[in-house]
C-alpha cells in the first residue's frame, strides 16, 4: 500500500492507496511545534482505525508547504514504516509542460493537483483549491501548466476581520438566510460566504476567458464544499485531488 501526504498550512491530509483505489483518508490539524514521534501517534492510530498495519505500507509520496514538517514525516516514514518517501519538488517527472516564468516557483501541490486534475478530468481546466489560501491554477486544451492566481483563504480572511475589527466578532462559515444581512453575524457570513463564492465566480471567468473557451472548473481542499455550495461556477468537487495526484507522481519517479 502507498501512504500520501499532503502537509498544508492549516492541516495534514493523509490517505492510504491500496492500488488504485484510495482505501481511506483523514486531515489532521498542522503545528509545527509537533514532533515526530507525536504525529506518529496521530497517523498509526488513524490507520489502525481502517485495519491498517505498519507492514501494509510499502512506500510513502509526500508535498509539502511546510518545511519545518517535510523532514519530520519523512523521519517518521522510516522509522515506523521501514518506508522510502518521494518527496514531492524540483525535478520530478509529473508530465506537464510548465509555462510559469520562474518553474521552481509553483509550488508541489499545484502541481500535484494538476497531473490529477488533467488524469481525471481532461484538459482544459481550472483548478480551484480552497485550503489556508485560495488558488487557482489554469491549464490549457494541450495539457500545458499555463500559471494562476493566489488570494488569501476564507479562514484567513474570517481571523483578519476578527482580530482587527474590534467590533466584529468570530462566526460559523455557513451562508446567512439572504446576502442582506439583518444582524451583524449575518452581515459578516454574507460578506465571506457570498463574497467568496463571487470571488470565485469573478476569477474563473476571466481564466476561462484567457484559456480561449470552455474549462472544466475543478474545486478542491479543506474549505472546498462549503463555497461550492454557494456558486455553480464549481462542476466538480473533489476534496481528494492532491492524494491521486500524489499516487500518479509517485508511479511516474519510482
């Protein structure tokens, strides 16, 4: 079985592939402070939960926006597993011509999503991922990384308006009753849950626009479904994306 790993800034996605088929999946919250030993627990105990033994894992596939942690769950991997981890980054074989300016910018995950995206999906297509920041990523009709655009994620914003308005007040992401809000905690749900969904719909637009027509809108991460409940400019919702993209890559550089 393959162990994927996606470490993001606000949590840790982590799956089990056994083939093909992803055999289960869970987000852990991310802190650097953590040592390795203590995510061990974490991840031995969740895959405990699915049967999962240490000798099941053959091999681990691993990206990373977090440095501080890339080397604790490599060192993890090996001493619990016994097990190699491809570290997703520079210079491996994804199979997408990448047309940013400066390559070695795009980070591991874009890259990851879009060798699944363009798998599952076919080119063209939009790549939306709603995790610690909101990203978009384009790829052309041939298959080409074509570049992006990155704004700050809707916890993000939700925590700025929270800490520096002093008035304003934490809330649930969840969409108020009617985009006019008639209380405070209904105006600020409105602004993030409504104005996210229109950032969205804003920026896809222009995208397809410059892809020249129609792409399929593929949304993904932590915060994925609760903005594509608020706008149809999302066709597919797959919270999982960067866990396949991490198995094909990790078949393309073995």
């Amino acid at each position: 079985m393959l162990l994927v790993i996606d470490i993001g800034n606000t949590s840790v996605h982590i799956g089990v592939f056994d083939g093909e088929r992803l055999r289960d999946n869970w987000r852990v919250g991310t802190d650097v402070e953590r040592l390795p030993d203590e995510y061990a627990l974490l991840v031995l105990g969740l895959l405990g939960t699915a049967g999962i033994a240490t000798t099941d894992i053959d091999a681990c596939a691993l990206s990373s926006t977090v440095p501080p942690l890339t080397q604790s769950f490599v060192e993890l991997v090996r001493r619990y597993f016994g097990a190699r981890t491809m570290v997703a980054g520079a210079g491996m074989r994804s199979g997408i011509r990448i047309l940013y300016d400066n390559p070695q910018e795009v980070g591991p995950d874009r890259i990851v999503d879009a060798v699944a995206a363009i798998k599952l999906y076919g080119p063209p297509l939009i790549i939306v991922d709603c995790g610690t920041a909101t990203v978009f990523d384009a790829i052309s009709a041939d298959g080409e990384y074509v570049g992006g655009a990155i704004a700050p994620g809707i916890a993000i914003a939700a925590d700025a308006l929270f800490q520096r308005a002093s008035r304003l007040f934490r809330v649930e992401l969840v969409a108020p009753p009617t985009a006019i809000g008639k209380r405070t905690g209904h105006a600020i749900q409105s602004g993030l849950m409504y104005g996210y969904a229109g950032l969205v719909e804003g920026m896809v637009s222009r995208m397809k626009k410059e892809l020249g027509g129609e792409a399929r809108v593929v949304g993904t991460g932590g915060y994925v479904e609760i903005i594509a409940r608020e706008t149809r400019a999302i066709d597919v919702v797959d919270p999982n994306l960067t866990l396949v993209g991490l198995r094909l890559v990790y078949e393309m550089n073995r």
